[in-house]
C-alpha cells in the first residue's frame, strides 16, 4: 500500500521559482488547496528568511501559525507567522575566519570578487569595489565592511558566500577549499559564480527531518523537491524525493521520481495535485 503523504517541502530556485523568478499561477492554486486541508507546504531554501523567503511565504498565504520555513541550506528552523528562529545551525567564528584567510591565497583566477557573511544580526560584506551594499538596496538590511577580526561580528554565522564571476568558479573554488576545509564547515556548490559554507549540520534534509519530528509526521510521509546539490540531502532523506526534470544531473540520479515536468511547467503544483490532494 502506497503511503499517505502529509507535508511537502520545497525548494525556490529552480524549483518553485520559475525561470523567471515567480510563482506560476497553477503552483499557486495547488498550494492554496493543500494548505486549505491544513497539509504543510514548507519553503525549503538556500535564502535567508530576508532574501525574499517571508515575503514569498505572506503571498503566499504560508504565513499561519504552525507553519515553517528552512532557510540558509538548513541552517535555520523559522516560524512562519512570527519569524522567530526556532532551531538554528551557525558557522564557528574560527572556522570561517579559515575559510577566508585560506581563498586569499589561491591564484588568481579563484580569488572571489565578493564575500558576503550572513549573520543573525548584519550582513557583513568584502568587495574589490568598495561600497557595493546589494543587500542594503535591495532588503533594507544593514550591511557593514567585513572585520579582519571575526570576533568583533555581532551575531551568529549563518552562511559565508564567495562569488566570483569567473567561468566555472564555484565548482573550482569548492574542490580548492576541500582539503582545507574545517570539519565545522559545510561547503555547497551554487553554479557557476558561488560558493556558500554553513555549519556542518546545516543540511536541508537534517533540518526537513526535525521539523517533522517536531510536527509528529514521519519521514516517510515527506515529500522534498528540488534540482540542485544544496537539495541532495532532503531528496536523499525524505520518503518520497523528487527532482524536476531541469535539476542538475547529480540530483536526478539519486531522487526516487524525476518529474517530466520542469519549474516552468508548474512542476510543484503537479506533485501536489499527484501526491497530496
């Protein structure tokens, strides 16, 4: 007997998003059904809850109490109604400070143009171009130069971001950094221009798999979607994981169902009408 699915989590980019960046309106009509019979629909991200993940939850309609998002790649549990972080995974200070001063002595070419910190308080920045506040234009959020000394950081690590526009960065500057890696750290390749390191329990699968001890659904009664390497673990560890059809290959080969379908051809609202409704 098949079993009776009872939460889904999902990935943004590349999954629910489409190409363009937005929520197709069969997506949206899927999920309002299945939040209506009170079934958790979880965004599942690599973003912070700023990077657009509460404001994509309130269009939604995900916002209720009882509900949740994961953001920062499983680094963060948050409630989706008041946005308190519930559970969180955070970097050691030491470790990133690692991370840093071992990139400024690779050639050239894997140098990274930019590196962002995320933290619980700002975000913290270093650029070749001085005065680039991304963040500040575009979420409000207070932006200040990166310190040589990481203890004077106010907040937790929530993920550290080297960015590089050079061709095939993030997966050269991965393979560079693993032999130098802290075992605190977790490195995630976010091709072709980025690499992100959280802590080594920030995986979307460890944190999907909380949350639905917390919620009392078991494992096997979760469906996770996504199509990139930050995805693996939850697709790996839910009880039905499925990649869409344009995920990255790796992803593919280790879902239990690829979709036929792509994010642009309502990919999660086809699982929900499918599985869960």
């Amino acid at each position: 007997m098949s079993p009776r699915y009872r939460m889904l989590a999902t990935d943004l980019d590349g999954t629910l998003f489409s190409s363009e960046g937005g929520v197709s309106p069969g997506n949206r009509e899927a999920i309002r059904k299945a939040s209506s019979r009170g079934i958790p629909i979880v965004l599942c991200s690599g973003r912070a809850p700023w990077e657009g993940v509460a404001k994509l939850g309130e269009d939604l309609g995900l916002n209720y109490p009882g509900n949740y998002y994961i953001c920062c790649n499983g680094a963060l549990l948050v409630d989706a109604a008041s946005l308190e972080t519930l559970e969180g995974f955070y970097l050691p200070k030491d470790a990133a400070a690692k991370l840093i001063s071992t990139a400024e002595t690779f050639p050239e070419r894997l140098r990274p143009g930019w590196i962002r910190m995320c933290t619980t308080g700002p975000v913290y920045y270093w650029s070749r171009e001085p005065g680039d506040l991304t963040y500040t234009s575009r979420f409000g959020l207070e932006e200040l130069p990166l310190p040589e000394d990481l203890t004077k950081v106010n907040g937790e690590i929530t993920k550290l971001l080297f960015l590089s526009q050079e061709p095939d960065f993030a997966f050269d500057f991965i393979r560079k950094m693993t032999p130098f890696c802290p075992p605190e750290a977790l490195g995630y390749l976010m091709p072709p221009v980025l690499a992100e390191y959280v802590s080594i329990d920030a995986r979307k699968g460890n944190m999907v798999s909380r949350l639905a001890t917390r919620l009392e659904i078991p494992m096997e009664e979760v469906i996770c979607v996504g199509d990139s390497y930050n995805d693996l673990s939850m697709i790996e560890d839910a009880g039905l994981g499925i990649a869409v059809r344009n995920a990255q290959k790796p992803v593919q080969e280790k879902a239990d169902v690829v979709l036929e379908f792509t994010n642009d051809e309502d990919a999660v609202g086809k699982i929900i009408e499918k599985y869960l409704l």
